[in-house]
C-alpha cells in the first residue's frame, strides 16, 4: 500500500568555501528516495542559502518507507567541470510510520561527507501521509513500535510479553567488491553507508512482521549489530523481545525514578484497552508454527559449512542459584509437612509450574532481552548461561544467503536453551548475542540469565487471571525470591553451597550468584555496588583457517575458567556476594585473545556473607615463604576490611545455622515468625561450627599464582566522591540530582615488546582499563558526589600490536546526604507473615497495618487492586519532591545568552533521565557513519581524527532526535568503532555504529510539557559538569 | 602509558577553565601539564601523570576544535558539534578575546598588517607573552578590526553584537580599533609610562566626542574616523589665544566648572594662559594627518611645562576625576553628545542638535580629553 513522503529543503547555513576564487558557494540540494530524485534551484554566491522549495514529494509503497532513507545530497553548481558534493544527510523516516511517535521531522542537520566530515547545516522539513492498509498479505509492518531500551518503556504497559523475535540480513560488503578497485574512497564509503542503512531498515520491517504475527505492536530490547565479515559479506542481524504495550494515560504514568508499578497500577484497564481487540491468543495450540521465530533453516545439515564442531560453549557454571519452584515450603504446604524441603512440591507448585511450561515450551526459544522486568514477572533466577562458538567465515558456501549464518546461530541458541534447562529454569533473560572477527575467524557469543518467569505476563488478557492466579504464585517474598534456587537441591546442575535464605529463611539460595540482568528495583540489598571486571589476555600462535580456528576454541575454556575465578576473586575482596549485568567479551586477534568480564559486584542480603580468601602456600615447610604468605593475607584481609567500609556492607550478624542440608522442622518452623532482631539472640543455642564461612582457598604454587594475587590486589580503589557500576541501577544510591554527562571514550594501546609473555599482557591490558577509569573520576570531579553508571567497555585488536578499548557511560550527580535511604521501601521482612510478600507489598506498610494483614490474606483478589493504587500514589508523592534545582538553573542560564536556537539534548545509556518524566518515544534511532580521512597529521593525528568523528555523531544523533522533537535520547549506545589506520600513508578510516531512544522528556514536577519550553528545559544539563 | 590513541568525548563539551586559560597563554602541552602539575590537581584526586596529561591533550585538542568557531562567536551559540551549556560559551568568547595590557600596549596604533604580524617575535621577547599567545591576540584584534570596518552604527555596540563580547571588553576593542585607524603613534619613549587603560579611555572620549559618528549614527566608519570637519574648526580656537577678552572669558567659565573640583585648581588657574596656549597650537594642527598621528606626542612634548605647572606637587588627578571635572563642568558650554547621559542643563543652553562648535566647547573638549593623558602623564613624571 502506498504512502506519500514529502520533503521540503527550507535553508542551508554555515556551508564550506567550495569556489576559491569568491569565497563563496553556489549550493543546490538532491533530494533522493528510492529511485526518485528532485533538485532544489542553484542559490548563487551564499554560505547561509535559502531555498524555501516546493514540498518535493514521492509516492511509494510502505514496504519502501520503511527500507529507505531519505537521502539530501548537498551540491555545489559548477558549470565548467561536475558539480562537487558537500555532504549529505540521510534521514530515516520510520519514526514518522508510526502514529504514536513523531508526527513530522524538521530542523537542522548537519550535512554530513565522510571525507570532511561536517560541513555547515540544512534545514529540512520531512512528513508522511501513510494510507490505511488493509492487505493481509502485505510486507510491511508500519506501526510496530522499536526501542532500545531493556525495560519496559516508561510511559507504556507491558499487557503481554510475546517473546524472542530475530531477523539476520546479508548483503555484499562494498568495500570488497570489484568496482572498488576504481571508485573514490567518498563514492565507497557513501555505498557501505546507503547499503547499511538500507539493510537496517530491511531488518526492522521483517522483525516488525514476525511481531505482527505473534500478535505484538512493539520490540522491546532492540539489539542490532554488524558484522563486517569482510570477503564472504555483511551481516546486519538483530534480536528483541516482542510486546504487547499499552500506552499509560499521563495522569497514571509511573515515575521515573528507581522503579515502577507498571503492571500493579492500571491493572484494570489493561484487560479493556482497546489495542487487544481482535488479536488472537497467542499460546493456542494452533499457533505453535507462528509462535517461535521460524528460522528458516533449521532442517539445514549445517556441516556444509561450519568447520569441525568447536563450540566449547559451557554455561558459566557456579554463578547460578535461585529460589525453587519444585522445592518451595509454600506457607500451606511446607508448614504442615514436616521433613525435608527437597522432595515437596506442592500440587500448586506443579500447577504453576505447568502453565509456565506450557507457555513457554511451545516457543523455540524462550528468551528475553530485557533486563529489567515488571515486579513480579521474574520469579526465580538460576544464573548465567553462555555458550560460544568459533566459525570459518570462509567455508561459507552461500557466502550471500542468510541460511548457514542462521544455522549457526540456531546452533548457539539451541545450547543456551539446554543450559538453562540443565538449572531447572524454563526460560532465558538478559540474554544477548555478539561476534568477534579476526580475519576468517569468527567467535560468535550468546549470554543471558537462566530463569524462572511468572507466566501470567505471557497469556492473553493477563491481569484479570493474574489476581486469581496470586494464590497459585510463589509466596516468596520479592526482595529476596528471585535468589532462591531454581533447580532441584538433590540434583543440582554444578557444586554450590546452599543455604536458607538469609532473608526470608524459607528457601535456599547460593552462596553466590552471578546475573546478566539488572539488579531488580525491589531486591533487598545491603551497602552499595561497584564495577568488578576481570581482564584477561592470551598469547595465541598466528596461523590460518581450521588450524587457527582449533587453537582458538581450545582456549576458550581456559579463558572463561579464568575470568570466572578473577571475578570471583574480585568478588570476594569486596566482601560482595552477586554480580548483576556480567557481559564477558572476548575479542580475537591476530597473536593473541582478549577476555574482558564487567559487572557489577552487589551485596544481596538474602544471600549469606561471603567468605574471606585464605592463601595457602605449596610447600609449607619453607619459612621465608610462610612469612611472605603471611604477608599477603594480611594485605587481602586488610583491603576485604577497606572494601567493607567503603561500600557501606555491614550486613547484621547472622546466624549461621542453616548452612548445608534441611533443617529439623521445628527449628524452621519459629524461624519463620520472627524477625532479624530477635534471631539474633537466638546465635547462641545454634551450631556455628560448620566452618564453611573462609571455604575459599588461593593456592599459591608458582609465580604466576603470585602474580595474579597481586593484580588482585593492586586493582586502584575509587577515589572518595565517586562510584561506578555497568548497571542501570546502583544499588545503594536513590536521591539522583538531574546533572547528567554522557561522555564516550577510546584508547588504544600499541604493544611495543614483541616478545610478551600472558603476564606482561595481562598488565598492560590491566593498566589500560584501570588508567580509563582513573581518567574518568578525574575529568569528571567537578561533579562530585556522582556515579558512573553503565560502564560499558568493549574490547578489541584492530591490528596485531594493538589494544583498543572503548567505553560509554554516563555520570550522574545524587545527593550525597540521603545516599542511604531508599525512598520508598526499605529491605524489610522483619516478623512479616507470607501474605504480605505474597501481595509483594512495600514492606513498610506492614508495621502500620499488620494488624489488616490477616484479613488481606484470606480475601485477596477482592481488595489487590485498589491497593496498589493507593501504594502508587504515595511513591509518586515521595518522588516529585528532590527536582529543584534544574529550575532555578535553567532559568539563570536561558537569560544570559538568549541567542541560542540549538535544542539541548541530552543523552544517556540508561533508559531514563534523573529528575525527569519521560512523557513521549519518538523513535528507535540507529545510525551508521563511516569517515575517512587522508590527511591524517593535518587533522590532528589518530586522536584528533577519531576526537572530532566521535564529537560529530554526537551532533548528528542529537540534530536527528531534535528534529523529531525530542530532547533526549535514553539507552543510547555505541555498538561499533571500528578504526583503522595507516599512518606511513598518513590515512585513517573509522566506523562508528550507534543507537538509542530518542524521547521527549519534561521535569519530574511538570504535568504537561510546554514546546517551546523543550529546549530550555534541558539547558541544565551539566552545569556541574565541567 | 604512551597511547597510540586517546580520546575523550562528553555530550556536553567538558572544558576546564583552567586548561583553556593555559591553552590561551599559549603553553605546550608538558608546560600545561607541569603547571598543572604544580597547582595541586593531582592530590585533590588521586590522578597520576599520566592521566593528567591525557586530560590535557583532550582538552587541548578540544579547543583548537572550538577556536574556528569562536573566530565569529555568533556561530558557537548555532553550530551543532559541541554541546556547550550558554554561560559557559560566554565564557570561553570572553576569555578568547581577552589580551594582555602588556601586549596591547606594544601594537596600540600600529597598523594591522603582515608587517607587524613578523615582528611579533619580538614582542613577545620583550612582553614575555608567547608568541602563540601574541598571535591569538593580534589575529583576534585584527578580526574585529576587519568586521566592524565595514559595518554602520555605533563602534562599541557592533564590537559587542558581532564578538559577543561584555561592554568592558567590546569598548577596548573599540578604542583598539580606533587606535589602529587613525594610526595614532603611542609607542615613543616618552608615552611609555601611559597604560593600556589610559589610552582606552582617551579613545573612548575621542569616538564620543570628536569622530563623525558623535553627530550622525548611520554613516559607515563613523566611529572609526575622526570628523574632519570638526578639526577644521579647531582651527578657529586660536581666537581664545589672540583674544584677550575670549581668553578671560574662557578662563573665566573653565575655572568656575572646575572650582573646587581639583586640587590643581590653583596651579592651573595661575598657568591658564601657558596651558590653553600650548592645547590650542596643537588642536590647531589637528587637520594634518601627520600630527594627528604624533597628537599624544605633541601632547606630552608640546605642553609639559604648563602641565607640568599645574600638576607640580605629586597632584595626582585620576582619570576618573577628570571625566568628572569634564561632566560636571559640561553643561556650561558643551551640547548633548559629549557626555553620555546627556547633562540635565541641556534645557538651559538649549543647545540644537546639529553641531555648532562655539570655541569654548572646543576648548572644553580639548582641555578635558586631553588632560586626561596630560594631567596623568605630569603626574607620573613628577612620580620618577
């Protein structure tokens, strides 16, 4: 069906010099899309023209609107030779296509050359008239909603969580094909650019579909990535979780600040909305074929291209726990049966854990991209899942077919399910995918969470069933059930220590546990979080294809095994006990392999105190040894007391008696009824013998086990003021001011010695981070007290002698007097009975109307509803009072330079913005930019080439958003850099891949957002942070 | 750590304040990283070297990014590469416009060309200001120099509007400006112990009062160029020397404006003959460019012994006072476009709008600017 696009090319300013001889420009605009080209008139002699054109406008089909961009070349007229190009812009129209989203692009963009990078602006104003379309058999899918973010959106309502849709695209890589060989670096760069963009679009119109068909309107936890495989092509793939969403009502919008009611709140209209009308239940047995992805190939024989089978992909083993489903004391089944918690399973339980199979077995693969969920929808966690494998790109037989790359990642797919099965959990989050390629090698990587889900979010019309269906949940209590074990105690999947949970005593948990999810808003933390990451490198030998290849996936066991151990190690030094958002990277190269785990260490309450690390020598006989041991333990012991100062962790003393196998019924029995307080005079009367507490031994037997004691050791502590996580919530912090500094930044070290050993690697890729981070609490310091929140590192060897990192992140300012306050609950479960938790009520009502609770219990689906409203009302409240002082600034700051015409837009990896509301999503931005330089040491060198590249995407992907009207963009990311140099030739060239949300969002304390107040509202930025 | 590559790029363009005035001295980056070093940064967070360095280089590397803009400031508030939150572009335009006294005051007067842009080596050997530094400030002088040279309307307002520059500033320029049009010489011995200030504010006197642009406010370079019209006229000031009457009537109305005013009051009432003798040849010479390029010279050269007269006992007579004794004394002979707010007597003279010079407004101006130097230049002296 056929839409019309209309383009207006209004005026161009601060163009380039392009005649020598006047110093001027006589500029003229092609506006392309599809096949179709208009020109606006010559304006002579002018670096400011103004075109004012007609609306050029081009009849296409949706199918197109969706694939393409739109594309303003910028020219100069010349009449003797061919007119020279300025730049251009490309301008993705999808936001327009949806009729939630933006209604019309205008403003300025930046005009864009990959040679030159930025050369003046054009003003453009861009609409869509989309026609109605009614064709069943139709190919596009206009309307689906895309964000990046890995939550639910603010402002929208998950009503049904469908599940994982992907799509992969391939196409010929430009800069290899033949005609390369004769055409300008500009004309092949503009190519890749074009095709990409192209490719992209391609990719979001058939995701849309698989969405339509699950019956979806949106894809949540957008991941889109590249892979620049060289010779055999170009990969642009993507995954996400598809939703149904429903748009809040302003009025009921939840607050933006640590966390939300989404689905409590408007529970009763959600059943109504009309959005649900008509759509097919999605879970019925007839749907079983459209359910899951159809992934095309899967009766493939995928040997005909993949090399022998070397996917040494393991699940991470240790980290996992979680609460169980089979083995639950549920108040009314665990409390009259006696004996042992293992082999209860209540008829409920099996009940729920039926519904929840069945929902999620009939899809291929029951994974999620989120990370952050609604309350109540994750269940049990059962820890991290991976699963890696090494491919031959050039055994590809079909180089230009999507199949075997499909095959390949069905492959990797299929194992993560089988992991996750083997930790008693049904479904996969936090999950997400990457690649790392060195020549014809290639890792392909998957991750996520193995978890248990709450299946009422999966099912049509969820919420009415939902009440019914709180007597069937789990009764543990949200703060801490997500920890308790998934799997069965008696056949569990990797040795782990299980213990009654520390916080409601009822169920086991691990004694540690490791997620690649974020922390859950209403889990009971003690202290604060920090950056934890192990860095690892790997001295490989060159060689080719297959051989390579085995060399490779032989030492990616070791390499995990290793990361594993350092960030257990780092772990415990914190005196933590969970890791949240883990991504472990690891990056090929030439001669060596790069391991770069990142996560955020927390201190769950619920899971007991970690123990000390004990060095024990090989040779006890030796004194001198003995003595240096000494030495270290003291040193370990003397930083594991520091961390625990520093990060606030003084858990209250706990009893211990509960380690290891079930305990006597009648013991658990009064445990259950009484709070922390009075337990711990109970310490005295329990065995405390069991000596588990220091179970974690460091052998030190050769050099290197010293040397890695201490890098462990030497790892530079934050300096006071500041702290950092990779998370969207640091746990330990709620009082954000609104100053907020997106910042991005790369190094790359060149190795010097050529005769490394791992050890010295090791370090330097140590120092490398370490410096990064030093570098960013001192550029930063003048926003002091602040966080560095979503510290993502990406690693990669460009060339041999090379280490290149780069990093994005954000700091934010909080308030540093009420840090350890959370504002709406505290972690409480004292003298609570289960109905409570049950309700997943802030635990802080209960002191008030404990005395109602009883009454609660035995009616609950009466009075759940109205309940939470009122409870989402009292946080709101509490939230809107800490906004001041963006005000009073913005103020202050738009009198003094009244001239400015530039919306402010900030930007931030996380999905929201401190202080503010987000009160509109305009669209997914997702954009490619390739520049090139052959100038290199005019332009400043390699750091003054990539400094003004970086600085001007940021310009383009802030122009974009502020021409669809937004003021910022949320979960903003760089996907790519990747750069090239040739500096004997004095040449450069760098990729760069980024993505986000682009959102209107208005103060915490505003209702409605004012336009014309948009640019204004946002001046504040970072006052502080220069 | 030696990087091969190290950068550092915020949403919101991060600028220490610090490193952009090194930046501007013209310091090398090591030199930056040292005085830094010395400043005391590094204990306040825990930075190493090396991260300081790398901060430096980032920052640097960042300025000389902004510089094109801030060659026409109205741009930084439009472009969209750097987000830079408005107080902090004024900032940075002001400080990159700011110079030095020292520097100013070696190419006050002088032409703005090639030639002098060689001999900035020089300068800078003899003003310790680095030669980096001397080239920003001659470069930025000559930039404002080349716009407002073509622009109609008031000097220091189009400095302000086009530079986006604070008043103070905008009317250095102005009086830089000035200076360098009308090549006036300020670099002899003998003005050496005239500050950059003192001859700011002797322009400032000169584009109200004696440039074309003190009674028309269309015409091109109407502040930039001296009326030539008006020192045609000063001609007819000689009348107050070889008229007995006019001289004690001029002497008469000056000494009743500054009774009581100055402190110098006798000396000047007793050496009034000397004094407005030695101010009259010279306003009276005023139509050849050549003197009016040597005027402050001639002003210093020509008329010391009565200025110095007047000024014998270490009289130190400010500028300030001076601009007071001219304003107080104003509306006795001068009209409405000599003072800036225009004096309240106006309705007594009713003086007409267009120009009609009545010697002693001539003489009044002439005393009252030029005393300005004069007055200061006896005192110093008597100082050494």
């Amino acid at each position: 069906m056929p839409g019309k696009l209309k383009a207006k090319i209004v005026a161009g300013r601060h163009l380039p010099v392009m005649d020598r001889a006047s110093d001027l420009t006589d500029a003229f605009v092609e506006v392309k899309f599809g096949n179709t080209t208009f020109k606006t008139d010559v304006c002579p002699k002018s670096l400011n023209p103004q075109w004012n054109s007609e609306w050029f406008k081009f009849e296409v089909d949706d199918e197109d609107l969706q694939d393409e961009p739109l594309q303003v070349t910028v020219l100069d007229h010349d009449t003797y030779s061919a007119n020279d190009a300025i730049g251009k812009v490309y301008i993705d129209i999808d936001p327009l296509l949806c009729n939630e989203a933006a209604s019309v692009i205008s403003g300025w963009f930046p005009i864009y050359d990959t040679i030159h990078g930025i050369r003046g602006e054009i003003n453009v104003l861009v609409k869509v008239e989309l026609f109605n379309d009614l064709n069943r058999f139709r190919q596009s899918s206009c309307g689906v909603k895309f964000f990046c973010t890995t939550s639910i959106p603010r402002c929208y309502r998950a009503a049904m969580v469908h599940g994982f849709v992907e799509e992969l695209v391939v196409n010929e890589d430009p800069e290899y094909q033949w005609i390369d060989r004769i055409r300008t670096p500009r004309a092949s760069n503009e190519a890749r650019q074009r095709l990409i963009s192209l490719m992209s679009g391609e990719l979001q119109r058939k995701i849309g579909l698989k969405v339509l068909e699950m019956g979806g309107n949106a894809v949540v936890g957008y991941l889109q990535c590249f892979d620049l495989e060289g010779e055999s092509g170009l990969v642009v793939r993507a995954i996400g979780t598809a939703c149904t969403l429903d748009k809040l009502s302003s009025g009921s919008a939840p607050n933006t600040a640590t966390h939300t009611h989404p689905n409590t709140a408007p529970a009763s209209n959600a059943c109504n909305s009309p959005s649900k009308d008509g759509k097919e239940p999605v879970f019925g047995e007839d749907l079983l074929s459209s359910s899951g992805p159809p992934t095309p190939f899967r009766a493939l024989p995928t040997s005909s291209s993949s090399p022998p089978p070397l996917s040494p992909s393991k699940p991470c083993s240790r980290q996992s726990s979680s609460s169980d489903t089979d083995l639950s004391l549920t108040p009314k089944t665990g409390m009259g049966s006696g004996g042992s918690a293992g082999k209860e399973a209540g008829p409920l339980k099996t009940l729920l854990r039926q519904q929840t199979q069945t929902a999620l077995e009939q899809r291929e693969f029951p994974f999620f991209t989120l990370t952050s969920f609604p309350p109540g929808f994750l269940v049990h966690v059962g820890g991290v899942v991976s699963a890696r494998s090494v491919k031959l790109l050039d055994r590809i037989h079909n180089p230009d077919e999507p199949e075997t790359r499909d095959a390949w990642w069905e492959e990797i797919r299929q194992e993560i399910k089988s992991h996750a099965k083997a930790l008693g959990c049904h479904a996969v989050v936090g999950y997400s995918e990457s690649t790392s390629i060195c020549e014809e090698v290639c890792i392909l990587s998957a991750s996520g969470t193995a978890a248990i889900l709450n299946p009422r979010y999966m099912r049509e019309g969820c919420l009415d069933i939902g009440i019914v269906d709180h007597r069937f949940e789990d009764p543990s209590p949200p703060s801490c059930g997500f920890c308790h074990i998934p799997y069965d105690e008696l056949n569990m999947p990797f040795p782990t220590q299980l213990t009654y949970c520390y916080h409601c005593r009822r169920q086991k948990v691990p004694d540690v546990l490791f997620t690649t999810i974020d922390l859950p808003p209403e889990a009971a933390v003690t202290g604060k979080g920090c950056l934890i990451q192990a860095r690892l490198c790997r001295l490989k030998k060159k060689a080719q294809g297959e051989v390579n290849a085995t060399a490779i996936s032989n030492l990616l066991p070791f390499m995990e095994y290793e990361l594993h151990t350092q960030l257990m190690n780092k772990l415990k030094l914190r005196s933590m006990n969970a890791l949240f958002g883990l991504r472990i990277q690891i990056s090929i190269g030439e001669n060596m392999l790069l391991g770069l785990a990142s996560a955020t260490g927390v201190y769950l309450t619920a899971l007991p105190a970690p123990g000390g690390i004990q060095i024990a020598g090989k040779t006890p006989g030796d004194l001198s040894n003995e003595h240096h041991i000494l030495t270290i333990q003291k040193r370990i012991n003397d930083t594991i007391a520091k961390n625990k100062e520093i990060y606030q962790i003084n858990p209250p003393e706990l009893t211990e008696e509960v380690v290891g196998s079930p305990i006597p019924e009648p013991r658990q029995r009064s445990r259950l009824f009484r709070s922390h307080s009075e337990s711990s005079d109970e310490v005295s009367e329990l065995d405390l013998s069991h000596g588990k507490k220091d179970a974690f031994v460091l052998e030190i037997d050769d050099t290197d086990a010293v040397e890695d004691i201490h890098s462990l050791l030497t790892d530079a502590t934050i300096p006071t003021g500041f702290n950092s996580c990779n998370t969207e919530i640091m746990p330990g912090i709620y009082n954000w001011t609104s100053a907020v500094q997106m910042f991005t930044s790369v190094r790359v070290f060149r190795l010097s010695n050529a005769n490394l050993t791992n050890q010295g690697l090791n370090k330097i890729f140590t120092d490398l981070c370490e410096n990064l981070l030093k570098s960013f609490y001192f550029k930063l310091r003048s926003m002091i007290p602040c966080c560095l929140c979503h510290l993502n590192f990406t690693v990669a060897v460009p060339e041999e002698e090379l280490i290149q990192v780069a990093v994005t992140a954000v700091a934010m300012t909080y308030d540093k007097d009420q840090t350890q306050e959370k504002p709406a609950e505290k972690p409480i479960t004292k003298g609570c009975i289960e109905t409570e938790e049950q309700l997943q009520f802030p635990m802080e009502l209960c002191a008030d109307s404990s005395s109602t609770n009883t009454q609660l219990s035995s009616k609950i689906s009466g009075s759940l509803t109205h309940f939470f409203f009122f409870l989402s009302a009292l946080s709101s409240l509490e939230r809107s009072s800490p906004v001041p002082d963006g005000r009073s600034r913005s103020l202050r700051s738009t009198r003094g330079f009244g001239g400015s015409s530039v919306t402010v837009v900030k930007m931030t990896p996380l999905s929201f913005l401190p202080g503010t509301r987000i009160i509109k999503y305009l669209g997914i931005i997702n954009m490619f930019f390739i520049r090139e330089t052959t100038s290199l040491r005019e332009e400043g060198g390699v750091s003054g080439f990539l400094h003004s590249f970086i600085a001007e995407v940021f310009a383009m992907v802030r122009a974009h958003v502020a021409a669809l009207g937004g003021n910022a963009v949320v979960s903003y990311s760089m996907k790519e850099c990747v750069f090239m140099e040739n500096p004997n030739k004095n040449q450069a060239q760098c990729l760069i891949n980024v993505s986000g949300d682009a959102v209107i969002c208005v103060r915490e304390t505003d209702q409605e957002p004012v336009p014309s107040n948009i640019g204004q509202t946002c001046t504040s930025e970072t006052d502080g942070a220069t | 750590m030696a990087m091969e590559l190290d950068v550092f790029v915020g949403n919101t363009t991060i600028m220490d304040e610090e490193v952009y005035q090194l930046w501007l001295d013209g310091y090398t980056v090591s030199d930056a990283v040292k005085v830094r070093m010395e400043g005391g940064v590094m204990e306040e967070c825990e930075a190493s070297a090396d991260v300081l360095l790398s901060d430096t280089m980032d920052q640097y590397r960042t300025f000389q990014m902004c510089e094109r803009l801030l060659y026409s400031p109205a741009k930084l508030a439009n472009q969209l590469l750097f987000q830079i939150p408005p107080h902090r572009q004024a900032i940075l335009i002001e400080r990159y416009y700011a110079f030095d006294d020292a520097f100013v005051r070696e190419v006050l007067g002088k032409k703005l060309s090639k030639g002098t842009k060689k001999d900035l080596d020089d300068i800078s050997a003899k003003t310790n200001v680095t030669l980096k530094s001397c080239r920003r400030q001659f470069d930025n002088f000559k930039r404002v120099f080349k716009v407002v040279e073509e622009l109609k309307g008031p000097l220091v307002e189009n400095i302000r509007q086009h530079f986006l520059l604070s008043d103070k500033l905008a009317r250095d320029y102005a009086a830089i400006v000035f200076f360098a049009n009308n090549r006036f010489e300020t670099g002899k011995r003998k003005l050496q112990y005239l500050t950059f200030q003192d001859f700011a504010f002797c322009a400032g006197q000169l584009i109200n009062n004696w440039t074309v642009g003190a009674v028309d406010n269309m015409v091109e370079d109407m502040d930039v160029d001296l009326d030539k019209e008006f020192l045609q006229e000063l001609k007819e000031l000689k009348i107050l020397i070889t008229d007995k009457d006019l001289l004690d009537q001029h002497k008469s109305l000056v000494c009743t404006a500054l009774r009581g005013k100055t402190k110098a009051f006798n000396e000047m009432e007793a050496n009034f003959k000397n004094l407005s003798r030695g101010l009259v040849n010279i306003a009276a010479k005023l139509t050849n460019t050549k003197d009016v390029r040597d005027f402050f010279i001639d002003l210093v050269e020509k008329t010391p012994s009565c200025v110095g007269q007047i000024h014998g006992r270490h009289q130190k007579l400010y500028l300030q006072n001076v601009s007071r004794l001219k304003r107080i004394s104003s509306p006795a002979y001068f009209f409405p476009c000599l003072s800036p707010p225009p004096p309240p007597a106006d309705a007594v003279i009713s003086a007409p709008p267009v120009r009609t010079f009545s010697v002693f407004d001539l003489s009044a101006v002439i005393i009252s600017s030029l005393s300005a130097s004069l007055l200061e230049s006896s005192v110093c002296k008597s100082d050494l």
